[in-house]
C-alpha cells in the first residue's frame, strides 16, 4: 500500500488522539482512586481524541478523500467534541476540589449549546441526500464556508474559553475556602491544575484568532495565516495531554475536597448573634484537649470533637475570633511551640521535634507562621528568650 494518508503534522494529531484514549481506557479500568474523577477526566480525554479526529477528517490531505467514500457524516459528528470537552474539563476540576461533587439544575445549562448546534446540524446537514453531501464536501474549501458557520465557530470557541475561565474561577475559590477547612494545606499544589487550565485557555483562545483570522482573509480579504495558529494549537495540545496524564496521576490524590457550594448559600446563621456558651466550649476543648496536637486536624475532625455542625463552627471561628480555620489552629500550635521553645530542658532539642511536637506537620508552615504572628524566626525567639533568661539571673 503506498498511498499517504498523513503528513507530519498529521502524526501530531494522531499522537494525541492515541495518548487521550489510551488513557481514558487506563483509567476506566483502573480501580484505585477515586472512581467519580477517573470517569470525568476519562470522558474529557475521550472527547478530546474527538476534536483532533475531526481536524484530520476535515483538514487532512489525503485522508479527507478517505472518509468521503466511507461515510460524510463523518465530517460532522466529531464536531461536536468541541462543544463537551470544555465543560467536562470543568466537571472534572470541580470534582477534584469538592468532597462530595454533585451535579447541580444549572450545571446542565452547559449542554444547551451542543443541543442547539445538534438541532442545526440536523436540519441543515443529515436531512440532506448523501449525493449532495459528498458534493458539497468535494468542493469544499474554508474560503467557501457561509458567515453562519463562521459566527457558530466563533461562538463555539468563545464558549470553551468561557468555561476555561470558570475553571480558573473554581480553583481561585478553592485556594481561598481550604484555609476554612484544614490547618495543613502544603501537601495540597495547586500548580500543576492551574498551569493545565491556564494551557487549555491558550489553546482556546488561539481556537478565537483563528476563527478571527478565517473571518479576516474570506471576509475582509485581509490575509491572516489562520493555519499556523492552528498549527500552533495542535502542537500545544500534544504537550497538554501528556503533562495532564502524568500529573494527574502523580497528583490528584492530594487535593482536599471541601464542601460543595449549596443552591442557596446560609446566609441566616450570620443575622444570628453568636453563642457564648458554645464559644466557651470551644476555648474549653482547646485549652483542655488541645485537638490542634493532631497532625491531621480538619475542621470536620474538630466540629465531631464538639459535636457542632462544620459549617456553623467555621461560622463561629470566622465571626468570633476573625480568623479562618488554618489561622485558628495554628495560632494555638505557635502558642505551643513557644513554651517547648521556652523549656530549659528543650534548649538543644532540634526545631523539627518541636515543630512535631506543636501538632505542626510542615517547616515551611511552621516558620512562616511563627514569624509573622511572633515577629522572629523559631531559632531567634528560643536564643533571644534564653539570652533574657541568664541576664535576668546574673
């Protein structure tokens, strides 16, 4: 067989549709983890394979020919992987930052744009003869294509770039609401996740100057090289893919999920004045008990030690004592840590055993938080007290 069907570009493509399907099939297999984000980050891979599978067919030389005589259909129902893979992306990054993800009424408004675009699509394409499509396809040239599509294009970049962008949004409100809930949050990395968003919106927003730059030379005969930019995106895309698999894997696992964001957020427990009996409890177990000598301490962990709602005990410590969970509690272990620091019998024992020993699980937290709320670094506060100590005694 010597007839070729892929150019060098055309390897990128299939590359990545590989990859994407390889994986998605890996990880609907696999049975570790946890099974509501496999299938998620399964189905945006599955849906991304699509979109480089429609390019080919739309796009590539000799395999354009190819699929004519298979089936024209072919050169819509990939299409429409433009539309999903957006919006799983979102669902899959909401189910990694939320404990328990549910889909919510609103949430399926997002499938609204595919459902319309379905619609046309069978109006003004399957209803056709097949005679007249494969005509239509054989002629076919971008140049060529009606300013209906090319809005709908437009528009259906615009809208990746819109969920691209909730996407950043959900993982802003992530970084800002884990202090509420957890007092260690240095093994959670956020970077990887927001460098693969902020990937994806770069190829999205490169999708919009093509479009732009097809709406330029056809429409405007102001000649823009809309095929290196699209070249560009498939290049990026391969990239993408393979940093997600491999950090995906590497580091879903340590985010910690928080509560989902109700329909209707309680906004009542704030009208309400606070209790001072169950302030006091709280003081009471914390002097008495001290939970914050845990390691792993959530704020779940300590509203079960209290018997309290979680949500009404971030309340209180939020309104109280003007400080969200991980403040709270560390502030208690700096507290600790400054009277191990202050024992003689401590003098030569390391920071570690004493960060350890304050219920701290990170240095990098420990120091940092020592110096701001005490003003010195954990080694200055135990020289400088011993260093008071012996003068006060000469």
């Amino acid at each position: 067989m010597k007839t070729v069907l892929f150019n060098t570009h055309d390897i990128v493509l299939i590359i990545t549709i590989y990859q994407c399907v390889l994986f998605a099939f890996f990880l609907l297999s696999f049975r570790k983890g946890n099974k509501h984000n496999n299938v998620l980050l399964a189905l945006f891979l599955l849906s991304y394979a699509a979109i480089p599978l429609d390019t080919l067919i739309n796009y590539g030389e000799a395999f354009r020919g190819y699929i004519l005589n298979v089936s024209p259909n072919m050169f819509k129902v990939f299409g429409y992987a433009y539309w999903l893979e957006a919006v799983l992306l979102l669902f899959y990054v909401r189910s990694l930052i939320y404990k328990e993800f549910i889909f919510k009424k609103h949430d399926f408004l997002l499938f609204v744009p595919l459902i319309i675009y379905i619609t046309y699509d069978i109006n003004d394409w399957y209803l056709l003869d097949s005679a007249t499509k494969i005509t239509t396809l054989s002629n076919f040239h971008p140049a060529d294509e009606p300013l209906q599509s090319r809005f709908i294009g437009l528009f259906r970049e615009c809208f990746r770039l819109f969920c691209g962008v909730l996407c950043l949004i959900e993982l802003q409100g992530y970084q800002k609401k884990i202090k509420d809930c957890f007092a260690d949050i240095e093994t959670v990395s956020l970077t990887w996740l927001k460098i693969l968003v902020i990937g994806f919106l770069f190829i999205r927003t490169d999708a919009i100057l093509v479009s732009l730059a097809m709406f330029s030379s056809f429409e405007f005969d102001l000649i823009i090289n809309y095929e290196v930019l699209g070249l560009i995106s498939n290049y990026t895309v391969l990239l993408l893919i393979s940093v997600l698999i491999f950090f995906s894997l590497r580091h879903s696992s340590v985010f910690k999920g928080i509560e989902q964001p109700r329909e209707q957020t309680s906004l009542k427990v704030d009208k309400h004045p606070i209790d001072l009996d169950i302030v006091n409890k709280i003081l009471g177990v914390m002097k008495t008990q001290k939970p914050y000598l845990n390691h792993l301490l959530t704020l779940e962990n300590l509203a079960n030690q209290l018997e309290l709602p979680p949500r009404y005990l971030s309340q209180i410590i939020n309104r109280h004592f003007k400080q969200n969970f991980f403040e709270f509690i560390n502030s208690y272990r700096i507290d600790e840590s400054k009277q191990l620091l202050q024992m003689s019998e401590n003098s030569r024992v390391t920071m570690l055993k004493i960060m350890e020993l304050a219920g701290f699980n990170s240095k990098a937290t420990f120091n940092t938080f020592f110096k701001k709320t005490v003003g010195l670094t954990p080694t200055q506060f135990r020289k400088e007290y011993h260093k008071t100590q012996q003068e006060a005694a000469a």
